[in-house]
C-alpha cells in the first residue's frame, strides 16, 4: 500500500486524489470504515510518520 512506502510515502489528499475522493476527509472516513484507522494511523504502525491532510 502506497501509505505505507518508505521513501516518497505520498499525503493523504494525493491519495485521495488519486483514488477520486472529492476531498481528503471522505478519504479518510473511508479508509477508517474498511481498515479501523486513519491513514495516518495506519502510516505511523507502518513505519511512517508523514502526516498531511
């Protein structure tokens, strides 16, 4: 999962741009209600610690 990269981990409203979320918050409410945590959440368990919204 591109979040959880090492090098170049992209932000969150990139992903969500990626993915066509017509913003970073419905991203992430998505990203909770299929997975149990935020994006950043997930980021930081992963080894990450970029944090954008």
């Amino acid at each position: 999962m591109e979040l959880a990269a090492p090098l170049r981990r992209p932000g969150v409203a990139e992903v969500a741009a990626r993915w066509q979320f017509a913003d970073s918050s419905h991203f992430i409410r998505a990203f909770k209600n299929q997975y149990g945590q935020t994006p950043a959440e997930f980021a930081r368990a992963n080894g990450t610690s970029r944090e954008t919204k």
